[in-house]
C-alpha cells in the first residue's frame, strides 16, 4: 500500500539513511534508520541459489575461473598441503566477470531495495560468496567486529550499502551475522588483526573499542533471506560449530555519485597499505593511483548511470 506523501511527510521523522520511496513500508523504513540493517525473508529463490552453488563447485574445482577473481583458504589450512574441493576454501571474492556469480548483483528484487538506500544510479563494487567452514579447533572461522567502510576509499557512506544473502539456514550454530544495532549512526573507527591465539585470516582486520554494553543481535536467516545494512554498521559473525560449509553470497552497492577520497592520514591507511603490497605482488601494480584504478576496474554499473566511481 502506497502512503500518501502529505501523510508521510507528517508521520515520518526526517531521514538520512533511506531515500523517499515507493517500497519499505513506513516501519521498515524507521526501522533502517534507527538499527542500520534491514532484513527481507525470502528474497532469493531457492533455484537461484541452487545455481549460484553450483558456479560455486565448479570454481572450487577450478573447472571454472574469471579475470580479477580471489579464492581464498581459510588461515588454518593455508599452509597446509593440497586439499580438495570446497574443504580449501573460504571465500570467493571479486566474481564480477563470472556471470553465473554476478548475476545475484543484478538481481531487480534486490536493486529494488538498494535503491531505497543509495539512489537509482547503482554500482556493484564489492562481491564475495563466503563459504565458512567447519571450524578446525582454532577459531579462525570467526570474523571479527568490524565496518565495511574500513575497506572503502569512496564516500559519501549513506550512499553504501551491503545486500547479504543466506545460502541456506544460518544460525548461531554455523556462524551467523551478528550485529550491534545503531552502531551506523557512530564514525568509522580504527581496525587492527584482533589478538586472536589461533591466527586470523588476511586482511579480517577489527575494530578493538567498540562498547561492550550495545547488546549483540544474531540475525537467524533461512536460505533466501536477505538483510542490507550501512557501511559503518559493527557486525562480524561467529564460529562455524558444525560440519558444513556455511555459504551466504554478498554484494556491496554504492551510488555512482560517491566520490573517491584519498586515505592518506585517515584510520584506513593500515589496509590501504596491505591492499598496495597484495597488488604489487599479484599484479605489479605500485601506485596508489592504482589502487582506485583498481576500484574502478572492478566496479560495474547493474542500474542506472555510472557517473564519478
Ligand atoms: C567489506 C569487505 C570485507 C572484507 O573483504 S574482509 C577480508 C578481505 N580479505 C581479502 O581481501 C583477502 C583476500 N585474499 C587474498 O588476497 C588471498 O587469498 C591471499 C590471502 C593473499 C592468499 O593468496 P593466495 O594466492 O591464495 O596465495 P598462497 O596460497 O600462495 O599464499 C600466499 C601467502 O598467504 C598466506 N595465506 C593464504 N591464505 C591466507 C589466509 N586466509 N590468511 C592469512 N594468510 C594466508 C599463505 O600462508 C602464504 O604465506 P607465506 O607467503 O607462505 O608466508
Ligand atoms: N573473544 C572474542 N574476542 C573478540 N571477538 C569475539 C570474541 N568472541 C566472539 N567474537 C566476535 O563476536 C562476534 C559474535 O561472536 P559470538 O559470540 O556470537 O560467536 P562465537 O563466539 O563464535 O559463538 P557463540 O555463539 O558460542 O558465542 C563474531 O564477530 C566474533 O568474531
Ligand atoms: O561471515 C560473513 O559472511 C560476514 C563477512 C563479512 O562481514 C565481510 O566479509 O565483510
Ligand atoms: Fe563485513
Ligand atoms: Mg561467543
């Protein structure tokens, strides 16, 4: 049911975080801008997750690849000899030249929303499908409390938003998001590698003063759900305590009205750093130039126009 501005106008409070529109109703619209994340039951079929999973099995086996795409293994057993298929693997990032993958970007149902936090003009930049394993004793399957933005050389961050997606029922028992609801209305804090005994995968920097009195809230998603939150929301998620490969496919959005800024002197330049020596020893690249190149190769319009990113 569609409200009828005059009313809205009266009703509503002002609002920084969501864009007028035709689709949250009043209380989800509230309920984004007072917590920073909004989850939507079922938003993804079953049959297309089924096929994002098996693009996922084939990359695992290698029987699939795509330019600029980083699979990673998780800490544990990064070192350890060859192992087969999915158990080796904890992450596929940067699938936006593998159609079977990207095409859970484009997704209307999803842009749908994300148009509500960012605009029309839309951009994927960022794209991972985490595959958590079993934890191996050490639990390094844990990510840490931390905001995307840290990651981030673009703003404004109001103009940013993550769409994650449960691959199938994420609880407490396989790791699910955990949140610190409010925590977007804060600033963007210092991240550091948190002092973990068992290690702690590459670049799952987090955020070491957050206010242990903000209760944690574990969001249970079944397969399909999806829930978008801001940038600077804390979240992380936990230990994977059984023996399946928990999955959840992500995409992070930003207006291509953002601009890039330059991080020199700010709390991001510790990754911006890890990032330029990562470059450098993949791909030979060296300057910071080339680091929002990299951004920009990366990024690719799903709706609307590409303007500044
Ligand atoms: C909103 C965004 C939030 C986030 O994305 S947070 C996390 C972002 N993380 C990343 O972007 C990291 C992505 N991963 C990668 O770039 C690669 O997987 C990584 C870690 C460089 C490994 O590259 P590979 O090509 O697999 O190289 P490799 O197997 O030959 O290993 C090279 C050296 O890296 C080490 N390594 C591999 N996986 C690791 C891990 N998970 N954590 C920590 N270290 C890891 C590996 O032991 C090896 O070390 P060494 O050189 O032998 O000392
Ligand atoms: N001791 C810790 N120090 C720092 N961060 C932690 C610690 N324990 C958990 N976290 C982080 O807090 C978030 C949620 O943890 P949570 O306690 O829900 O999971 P868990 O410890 O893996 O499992 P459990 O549900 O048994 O508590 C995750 O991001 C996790 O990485
Ligand atoms: O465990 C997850 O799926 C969340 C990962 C996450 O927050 C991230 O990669 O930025
Ligand atoms: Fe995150
Ligand atoms: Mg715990």
């Amino acid at each position: 049911m569609k409200t009828c501005d005059v009313d809205f106008a009266i009703v509503f409070p002002p609002t920084r975080y969501t864009l007028d529109n035709d689709l949250l109703t009043t209380e989800q619209r509230q309920f984004y801008e007072e917590n920073g994340f909004l989850v939507i039951k079922n938003l993804v079929s079953h049959k297309d997750i089924d096929e994002f999973r098996e693009v996922f099995e084939k990359v695992c086996k290698k029987e699939l690849t795509a330019p600029g795409m980083v699979v990673m293994r998780d800490v544990a057993i990064a070192k350890s000899e060859y192992v087969p298929d999915q158990k080796a693997i904890t992450k596929v990032q940067d699938f936006q030249e593998l159609p079977g993958l990207f095409r859970y970007c484009s997704l209307p149902q999803i842009l749908k929303y994300v148009e509500c936090f960012i605009g029309p003009n839309i951009m994927s930049m960022h794209t991972m499908l985490i595959n958590k394993p079993p934890d191996a004793g050490k639990k390094t399957s844990r990510h840490p409390m931390h905001q995307d933005l840290h990651y981030f050389p673009f703003r404004p961050a109001d103009r940013i938003v993550c769409a994650w997606t449960a691959m199938e029922r994420i609880d407490r028992s396989n790791g699910c998001l955990v949140v610190l609801p409010g925590t977007h209305k804060g600033e963007l804090k210092q991240h550091d590698y948190p002092e973990w005994e068992g290690g702690v995968n590459k670049m799952y920097h987090g955020v070491r003063d957050y206010d242990p009195n903000i209760p944690r809230v574990h969001l249970t998603m079944e397969k399909g759900d999806t829930v978008f939150f801001h940038p600077i929301l804390i979240h992380g998620s936990g230990m994977n305590k059984t023996a399946g490969f928990r999955k959840a496919i992500s995409c992070h959005y930003a207006s291509s009205d953002c601009d890039y800024i330059d991080v020199k002197g700010t709390t991001q330049e510790n990754i911006e750093k890890e990032v330029i020596e990562l470059a450098l020893k993949r791909y030979g690249l060296e300057s910071e130039i080339a680091l929002k190149d990299a951004w920009m190769a990366k990024g690719r319009v799903v709706q609307g126009e590409r303007n500044n990113l």
